[in-house]
C-alpha cells in the first residue's frame, strides 16, 4: 500500500519511518524542494492543490496530512478519487479556535471562556465578560505560541490591538493551570478508539520542550480526558490519530486546542508505547486494527530540540536514549530534532538524568525536576 | 552522515530504518534492482567491486554489509579509501567453515568436533575420529541449511559424497543438543562491548523459524556466552554486531557459527530491546556510543515468514505485534518478513498466543508451546 501525504516535514517523516517496516510506501507532497520527510521517503515538489499534486495522490491508496492548515478545498477534491483520512472537514474543525471552542462547549468539553473578536467593542465587551488577563489570539493559522498576545491589564491592549486585529480574533480566559497535559486518541473507520496515557507537557515562549509520559499522578485525569478525546473523535467521525491539549487545576481540566494529526506532545510514544502515535495512525488510515496504545513499563522524558541539534554523541551515550534528527537545516525557533529517554523504573531514570546533567539547558533541568523530583 | 551498505536484502533495509530517525542516510549497492532496501533508501544497482560501486561507496561516511559473503578483495580496495566495519578481515573469517571453527577453538570456545574434508579418504579418516551421526558441509558459501548433508550411517556416504564434493568441505559431529541459541555482541572501535541477552532460536529445514528472548532459564548460560563471543569479537578487532550462534546441552554451550553482520536471531531486539541490533551496529559503524542491549521488561516472541507472507491484518490484531514487510515477492524458502510480539508478561504473553492459536502453523504452535509452556 502507499499512502499519499500532504505536507513533508518531521511528521511526515516520521509517518514514514513507522510506515516502513510495515511495507508501507511515501508520496510526500510539500511545495518546498528538500523537505525533512524527503530524506526518507519520495517527495513531490508541488502546490498542495495544483493538478500534479492531486493526480500523484489519487493513485496512492490513502491520503493524510502532517499539518492542518491544508487548504480544506484541496482535500475535499482529493477525497472524491481516494480515502482521505481524517476528513477535510475534522481537519477544518481545528483551523479555527472560535469553532473549535465552540464545539467543545457542544460537546459538554471544559473550556477556557472564549468570545470572538472581530471588532474593538468586541474586545472591550469580551474584557468585561472574560476578565483579565486573558490571551488575544487569530482565530487561524496560529501555532506554536504565534498570533497570539497575553493582555494582563488594560494597558496591554492598545498594543495586542495594533499588532493583531484586521484579522478575526479570539480572547480567551487566561487559566492559572497547575500543568499541561496532553490525550493522544486513535480511532479507526469502524469507530473504535484507543487512548494513550497522558502526557505532562511543558513549553517555553509556547513551544513544547519537554513530555514526560504516562503524566504522573494522573490516575484520576486520565478518564477524564478520554471521555473528552472520546466524544471530539466521535464528534468528527475521526480517523488517526488526534491529539487534545489540556489544561489541569486540581482533578479538573479545560480543554485548550487540538490538534487532527500526530502530535509533539506523543513523539514519546515512539519508543514508550507498545505502538506508537505514527504506527497507530497508518493503521487507522490503512484500514488495519488498532495497536495497543499503553504505555511500555516505566517513564518517557521527551526533549525537544529547537533551533539546532545539540552533538549527538554526548546524549548517545545515556544508556536508553532515542535519537530523532529530522535533517533540518538551524533555525532560531525551528523544531529540529528530539531525544526520548524511556527508563524501566525510577532508579534508572536518575541515572540516566545524572548523564544528561550538562547536557540539558537549565530551564529545561528545573522542569523536569519540579515534575519528577529526584529520589537521591 | 551517509553509510554505505553492500547487500540491499532485507538486513540493508532494517539498517536503514533504524538509522532514519537517527539522521543517517543510506547508499545500498546491490547488483539486482529494486532490492528490499531500495523501497527505503537510495539504490545503486551495480556489482560489489565495480568502479561505480567503488566510487560511490567511497563517498560515503562509512560501509558496512549485509552478507558475509562479500568478495574480500572488493572490501580491501574499499578500506583504502573510506572505514569499512566490520573489516574484511573478520568478514573473510566467516566464509570458511574450517577456518572460522578453526578459531573457535585457538581461542578457547567449545565447538563441536570437525575436519576438513578434501578428498575422499579424509572423509573416511574424518569419520573414523569423529563417528557418525555427522553433518558434512561445504565450507564456503553455505547459509540457511544450504550446503550441508547429515551423515547418519555409513549408507549415507556414497549420495552425500555425491552431492557435495569438488569443492572443499568439512566434516562436523552432529550434536545431540537441547537447544539452539544465539548471542549478539556489539563492539565499538574502542573495544568496548556489550552484549544481548540470549536468544533461543528454533529452525525447520535449516531456516530460522522462531526465537524467544530472553532465552528462557538461561542466566547460567549467558555468562559463558558472553565469554565466547566476546573472545571472538576482541580477536577480530570487530566493529558492529556480531552473532554467535551456539549448541546449548544442559549447562554447556558450543559454538556452531556466526554472522559479522546483523542476524536473523536478534531481529527481536528492534521492538524488544532498549537498543535494536540494527541502531547499535550503526552507532558502532559511525563511532557514536553504543546503546543498551537489554531487553525492554517482559519477553519477546520473533516468527519468521518464509515464502509468503500470511495477511497482515489478522495479525496485526494482536496487541504487542510489530509487523514487518520486506517488501519482497513471494517464493518458496525465501525470508519474506517477520512479526515480533512483546509482552509486558507472562499473562500478556498467553493473552495474545491465544490470538495467534489460528494464524500459527502447528509446527511452529508446537515449537513455542515447547519453548514457553502455557500457564492456564
């Protein structure tokens, strides 16, 4: 079988990494010559709704997607010639934080309070309603921390105005969450869903840089967030893999984003599951039965690298560390690769952190001490 | 960093997919086209010691291979101009039954009985010291139960003489062992070693069928397989994955052959290991640190497909199984791909042998029952 994806970047590539050893082949579709994806897999260099591009995917035997911002009239036309997987429409349902928030309420989701912005009394009555601080973000396109403001006081927004409106915005409740927390759903044609465990996720200027899987202490989060992942992929008669980002205060948590892909916050999934978010998600696309998503015993610790690799052979050398080098060029804020430390128990876990000790940049250090404090 | 790979078969293909995410990319030489590594790296079709082959794999960062039997020649030439792990030298030691059994037991490690064969009275001579049950061989180019005829009385001769001679061979004592099991070895090219657990291994008509790891009741045996193998691999200044693979007869081991290369018996290692065979000889081939060998919690069960492949989804049904296409066609005694479940347990273990009671043949259901014993 060959699946046809849109977009070639670390998803993709990573889609094809787990695709392989199954037999599975790549059409990777990215209008940018010598995507991440390239390097592993056949890639077409072409607009994602030019006629090439759509010819090319139309003789795979199905179609998905490594980003949602894919236009929804190019894969509605694609879904005519061949399965497209998940739908134009569930990926449509996340290129928009108002109509995402609001079916989530729908779907009886917490949620941040949200109010659409399209004008400046919209903000100004969305104030009054939502309170302070709050977060002013476009409603498309955003990710990663982009095309968004936090508003702490009034006087923060003349500023977040100018740089944002001319586009349809969103305010939204700022939540003073104890963490963030991640629930990776798998769901096939047939309707069946598994779960993987939580992930407890941490970011820095809004993108993820650290996961540590399954979430500790979550116990009594976890079948909370799958009933909300349950009813979101039933809701949009889903199938993949995808991911809801959860905010967590105590036992409760709000549902924030999500996200009709694999997802960052389950690149641990890789080597801490019994079958990862990517091979999950080819099953899924493919037709085939689900893998079982619980976690292998012990702990996941994700690291992210952003920018530029740190040399590989310093963190090769901690015994159980996972190597992932998307073949990225540098580039300030640029994800480019990252490490998944699995251990069997807590003891080898802090062995395995004494040797990453210089390695790991020291935000980074103090994060994952406040989430698995040391032992010793 | 680019590595080079002589032999495109299905062990190209495995080292290929283990060091994509790993950043590496792959040039695979192999005279026929579209070799199972071709499906997932770039393909020069071309003979070993050809000028393009040469040039090419010169530019790469590093060569390895994917079969012993690479003409020495070729990879001396290669040597001058780029690292070839392992070397041809402890290549060219495997292609020689007598000579490889010849150091097994100049360095100490019980072997069974042999002789090297040339003309018809040092069969007869081979027999009188050896006595029969015995294996006659040829010494070169034999793999897979190829090659060899088994003497079981002096009737047997003429037809065996018949078959086999004109070329060297050699005479080995049949070895009335409990059971078959292999040790993989990792070595860097600083010496250091680490070693797998052993894998009990179970073959029909001379081809690997099924293995168990960690070999089952095998803690008194791993030692002194850690001994032999680490004997050979230092003597051979190896570099990459070694596989010894040995006679076990109540607490004794010895050695039958191995492999300067990846091996079937330790395909396991890719889902049941914290550190598949595949990635280490790469980490080994490229001078990074290597990984950890040992088993991932739990144990882990490999089935061979020889011929066809069964279809995919009924086994993929099974939580636990990974799924592995070679990509090959069909054809009788050929290794066209194998599934590796690992269970967390033995419960698990037998949970999902009950979803494989109909996929199993009953030799290989009857092998397994022997191996592992069912609980309920």
């Amino acid at each position: 079988m060959k699946v046809g994806i849109l977009g070639g970047g670390q998803l993709a590539r990573m889609l094809a990494e787990a695709g392989h050893p199954m037999g599975l082949s790549f059409l990777v579709v990215d209008p940018k010559p010598g995507a991440s994806a390239s390097q592993v897999a056949e890639q077409l260099v072409a607009d994602y709704d030019s006629e090439p591009a759509r010819d090319a995917l139309a003789d795979c035997d199905a179609v998905t997607c490594d980003f949602e911002n894919v236009p929804a009239a190019a894969l509605e036309a694609l879904a005519e010639r061949v399965p497209v997987r998940p739908s134009a429409a569930a990926l449509a349902a996340a290129q928009d934080r108002f109509v995402e928030k609001s079916r989530f309420q729908s779907l009886d989701m917490a949620t941040p309070a949200f109010a659409a912005v399209d004008r400046r009394p919209d903000l100004l009555a969305a104030i009054d309603r939502i309170g302070l601080p709050a977060v002013l973000k476009t409603r498309t396109m955003g990710y990663d921390g982009k095309g968004q403001v936090v508003l702490r006081d009034r006087e923060d927004l003349e500023a977040a105005w100018q740089r944002l409106s001319g586009r349809p915005l969103i305010l939204e409740q700022w939540v003073a969450f104890d963490h963030e927390c991640s629930i990776t759903v798998v769901r096939g044609a047939d309707g069946n869903k598994r779960f993987y465990p939580l992930s407890r996720t941490w970011h820095a200027d809004g993108i993820l840089r650290l996961a540590v899987a399954p979430c500790p202490n979550a116990d009594r989060l976890q079948a909370e967030a799958e009933r909300m992942a349950g009813r979101l992929a039933d809701d949009l008669d889903y199938v993949g893999c995808l991911t809801l980002e959860l905010f967590a205060s105590g036992n409760e948590l709000r549902a924030n984003e999500f996200a009709p892909r694999a997802h960052n916050s389950a690149h641990w999934t890789i080597e801490g599951a019994r079958c990862s978010q990517f091979e999950n998600h080819l099953r899924a696309v493919c037709g085939w039965p689900l893998g079982d998503p619980a976690a292998r015993s012990g702990i996941s610790v994700l690291f992210n690298f952003i920018g530029e690799l740190p040399e590989a052979a310093s963190w090769l050398a901690v015994d159980g560390l996972a190597w992932h080098d998307y073949g990225k060029t540098a580039r300030p804020g640029r994800k480019v690769g990252h490490a998944t430390l699995v251990a069997p128990d807590r003891e080898a876990l802090d062995a395995a952190r004494a040797g990453l000790e210089d390695l790991l940049p020291s935000d980074l250090r103090g994060a994952l001490d406040g989430i698995l404090p040391r032992r010793a």
